[in-house]
C-alpha cells in the first residue's frame, strides 16, 4: 500500500459568508499549506459542485490557481455532484500513488446563500434522475421517501431521528468552525416546519458558504490515508431494488476497508453524511458498524456521541458545521486531522483511527475515506 | 382488464424500466419494449409542502411498484389513509402517472389541483372519468 499522507489542513468558518467563493477557497488553501510547513504543492485539485451556476465562474480549477498564487501549478476540478469534496481528495490519493507527483492540494468549496431557498433546491436538484425530476421530487423529496421506508421497516421512530439532529447540534457548539453554534431540543426539532412529510425543517443541513483544504503527500505528515474507495449506484431511485440502505455507501466502505486491511469495528471516530438526520443511521447501518435497524438503539444509547464508544459527527456533521456542498468531503478529513492529532479543542475526543463518509447526488457516487495517526 | 397499459422496456438480464430507455442500466444491453397493466402498490410516498416552480403545494409524490416488478413515480390527490403496501390503481393523463386509492371525487380534486388553465383541468377530470367509464373493473386494483 502507498504511503499516502495528510501534511496539513485548514478551512474557513462555514455559514452565511460575503466572500467570493475564490477568496473562501484561498482562506482555506492558504491555511493548509501553512499548516503543513509553508510548502507550495506539485499539483492542485479544486471541487465545487457547480460553480458555474451557483457564482457563475467557469474553467474553476485555473481560476482558484491563480488567485492562491500557484498559477502555473497544473489544476483540474473534481465532481460526484454533493461528495465532489471525497473526489477530490480521490483524485490527489491516485496521482500521488501513481508517482506523478509527490505532493497535491486539495481545496473545496462552495458559496450559496447569496440565493434564494428555491434556486438552491432547484440547482441541487438538477442532480436526480430527469424523470423523477419532472414530478417535482427534490432531494427533501426523495430523502422523505427513503426516510418513510426506513422507519416503517425498521421501527424507528421520528423522535430517534430527531435525535440525530439534538446530537449533532450539540456537537457544533462546541465547533468553532460550524454554521450553527448553538444547541437545539427534541421539541424544536420535533416541532419545526414540514419539509417534506415525515421530514422537518431541523430534520435537513443547512444551504452554507465555506471552504475546506488539505494537502496530501507522498509519505509525510502526521495522518495517513489508510484507504478509499467510491461506490455508484442507479441515478434514479426508482431502479432500486432497496430503499432504506444505500449501495453506494455498501460498495464504498468495502472497498476502503480492503485497502485498509481493517473492519468497520476498527473505527473511533467517524464524520458521515447526515444531508438529513436519517442518513446518518442508515449510513452508519451501511457501514457494517451497526447492523440493520440498530444504529438508532446505539443513538439513543449515547454511543455516537462525543464520549461514546463511537463518537459520529464531532464537528457537528453537515447538520450544524453546514453543506457548502463541495466543500463537505473535505471538511470531514480536516476535522479527522484536528482530532487524530489532538487539535480538535472543545470537542476533542480520544481516537487513532477515523472514517468519512461522503454521500453525491441521492447517494448515486458515495465515498469512504479511512485515516490514521501514524505512531 | 386494466384501465392503463404502462409503456416500459425490459431486458434479457430481467431489469425493467418505466419509462422505457433504450439501454439496460444493469448490463448495457439494448432493451425492448414492453407494457405493464396500470396497478401496484405503494412503496413509500411523501407530501411536499414547498415544491420546486410549477407544482402546487402541497405535492404528493409516490413510488409505487407495478405487478410485473418495475418501479415509477406518480402524483395523488392526496395521502390520507395510505401505507406502505397500499394496493393503488395507476393511470397516466398527459404523459404524467397519478396513483389512486380513493374515489371518484377524490380524483376530480386530483386533476384540479394540477397547474394550467381551468380548461386543461377540467378537460383531465373528464378525460379520468371517460376511461373509468369505460373500463369500469379496472379502476379496482
């Protein structure tokens, strides 16, 4: 196995930001290259989901390039629509292992808020099947599904779901770097608006700006990467033989894991994809952690949270950090790196080995990223 | 007797697809056509209380599964009394699916509430009844 690590991280607060995306971009560029010694990368991979609809900017890579101050630096941009982040992260792991270079600086994200609630639905929406688009499902929409099924055959509850939203809140007021600092109650979850019946407003992230960064080198640095791997999965859901689980995921963290050489019962500290509060569950299920039907009893049981046997979502998840899209695979690894290697003040928890788990479109392109602190 | 054929395509692999597509997601094998009688049952629905531009809130969408096994997407009127399992008649007005459970007058709701002019509504309403007149036992899923 190449030895594959992460030299240095940085990223912006996420939330409502004035930047421009390309000066969030560079914050958090800048802050990693720092983090990692000041050194100026072979090679750079930008992820941002759509930037030419979201800013309007095109031939994106070139343009963030530039503006960090590595503009001959060779630059392209990396997209699986919502995990274009973990693609990107991808990307840099294959053409270190490749040898064709010995260092590249992943930088992702995403600017949104400048719009309106509708354009933003409808832009992320743009990445569900054509037809079942032209029935006005949206992601909320098709989430409500997986999320009706998943209850039903499992008997969990909208109150456990609920929960998933308490926990993560909870954590992301103690992150810094989060959207939302503040902590929520059962009832304010449980009594929020309906998105998309049995979905609730504080059942889904937030729309954020923000950045993330990371550079990846050939052997140093203090975190390596154990494994990663992507699993894809039918665009329309109507294809499905499985509602309430995801291929993707299955097919992702399998393959992670064999590059690994290690089990999902290895794992201590784990970020996933919890776009709505459901998926973390089912993800978590997914992930060969928790098996079927049990990751809400683990939930309620306290074990997902910062001082349990497996703390999920310390940086508070997508729920409380925020969803600056592209931005969130890579903000998954940066907050692994804080606490594998004991940086993750307020919210630090004791762990040497962590999973991300990035989810793209209605999990049609998912990605599992393994990490280590290296002894 | 069924009271709407459902175009699909299939392939030789056994994967079915509504609408038709011209290759197999699974294997890539070019598929046939192929049709579905017009009932099924529900798989899992939802009500969207702010829907994308051009569909009135509140949006009711369902997934439903056909007999013979391929899996679409419809509108409803409306979801009180639905489950999962629900066994539900499909039928299909300008190209879009609309699921059913309910009666004659839930149906005529359906159609009135789709977007366009009063016209177009109220030619649907009568264009639902029409086939439900003449395939009477069809409408019973």
């Amino acid at each position: 196995m190449p030895d594959i690590r992460i030299a240095g991280v940085g990223m912006t607060r996420f939330g409502k930001r004035p930047e421009p995306l390309q000066a969030l971009m560079a914050e958090a560029a800048r802050a990693a290259l720092a983090d990692a010694g000041g050194e100026r990368p072979d090679a750079i991979v930008v992820a941002a989901m759509n930037p030419e609809e979201f800013v309007g900017e095109g031939n994106f890579a070139s343009q963030i390039s530039t503006y960090i101050g590595c503009a001959r630096t060779p630059a392209l941009r990396a997209e699986t629509a919502t995990s274009s982040g973990a693609a990107a992260v991808f990307s840099a792991y294959t053409a270190i292992a490749a040898s064709v270079y010995q260092s590249v600086l992943v930088v992702a994200g995403e600017k949104m808020t400048h719009l309106s609630t509708p354009k933003v639905s409808e832009l992320i929406g743009r990445s569900i099947d054509p037809s079942e688009r032209s029935y006005g499902a949206t992601m909320p929409a098709l989430a409500a599904l997986v999320t009706r099924a998943f209850t039903a055959k499992h008997g969990v509850s909208l109150k456990e779901i609920s929960l998933v939203t308490v926990k993560n809140h909870g954590n992301g007021a103690r992150n810094p770097f989060a959207h939302f600092q503040e902590e929520i109650s059962l009832e304010q979850v449980m009594e929020s608006r309906m998105v998309a019946d049995p979905l609730r407003l504080y059942h889904c992230c937030p729309i954020s700006d923000g950045a993330a960064a990371c550079l990846l080198t050939a052997g140093r640095g203090p975190v390596r990467i154990m494994g990663i791997g992507q699993g894809a999965d039918y665009v329309a859901i109507r294809y499905r033989d499985e509602l309430t689980s995801f291929r993707a995921t299955q097919a992702a963290a399998e393959a992670a894991y064999r590059m690994a050489g290690i089990g999902p019962h290895q794992i201590e500290v784990a970020e996933v994809h919890d776009a709505f509060a459901p998926f973390e569950l089912i993800t978590l299920e997914d992930l060969g952690i928790y098996s079927p039907g049990k990751a809400a009893r683990a939930l309620v049981q306290g074990e997902t949270q910062l001082d349990g046997s497996l703390p999920v979502n310390p940086s508070g998840g997508l729920k409380a950090r925020g969803h600056p899209l592209g931005a969130s695979g890579v903000a998954q690894v940066v907050e692994l790196y804080w606490q594998l290697t004991g940086r993750a003040e307020g919210r630090q928890v004791e762990a040497r080995v962590g999973l991300a788990h990035s989810i793209g479109g209605l999990a049609t392109s998912n990605w599992v990223t393994l990490v280590e602190r290296v002894e | 007797m069924t009271v709407e054929t459902i175009p699909a395509s299939r392939c030789v692999c056994g994967r079915v697809c509504v609408p038709p597509v011209p290759f197999c997601p699974d294997c890539g094998r070019e598929m046939t056509l192929a049709a579905f009688p017009g009932h099924g049952q529900i798989l899992s629905f939802t009500t969207l209380h702010s829907p994308p531009e051009g569909f009135s809130s509140p949006l009711h969408l369902a997934l439903v599964e056909l007999q013979g096994g391929a899996h679409l997407f419809c509108h409803g009127s409306e979801t009180r009394g639905l489950r999962l399992g629900t066994r539900v008649a499909v039928e299909s007005i300008d190209a879009v699916y609309y699921f059913s459970h309910l009666g004659v007058a839930d149906r005529a709701r359906l159609f009135w509430r789709r977007a366009g002019a009063s016209r177009e509504k109220v030619s649907a309403i009568l264009r639902s009844a029409v086939k439900r007149l003449r395939h009477p036992r069809g409408t019973e899923p």
